[in-house]
C-alpha cells in the first residue's frame, strides 16, 4: 500500500509495533463499521 506522504506528516497513520500485520489488518474494517454507525446512528430527540 502507498501511503501519501500528506497523511504521514498530519499523523493521519497509526503506528504498528507487532510483528502479525494479519491482525493489525483486521482493525480496518472494524473501524469501517464503527465509522458507519456513528454516522448514522442518531441519539437527538429531533431526529426521533
């Protein structure tokens, strides 16, 4: 993966220190899921 070098300057990469990327892969599309709920989960009662 090419990372741009923008991203890396704002701090927008999380370092890895582990030596299993397969796991540090797997929190990916957690954070996709997490996002999307968060999106579109609303607690406002002028949204109810």
């Amino acid at each position: 993966m090419i990372i741009p070098e923008l991203a890396i300057n704002l701090g927008c990469v999380l370092p890895y220190h582990g030596s299993y990327f397969a796991a540090a892969s797997l929190a990916e599309p957690m954070c996709c899921i997490i996002g999307a709920y968060n999106a579109n989960y609303h607690t406002d009662a002028l949204c109810l």
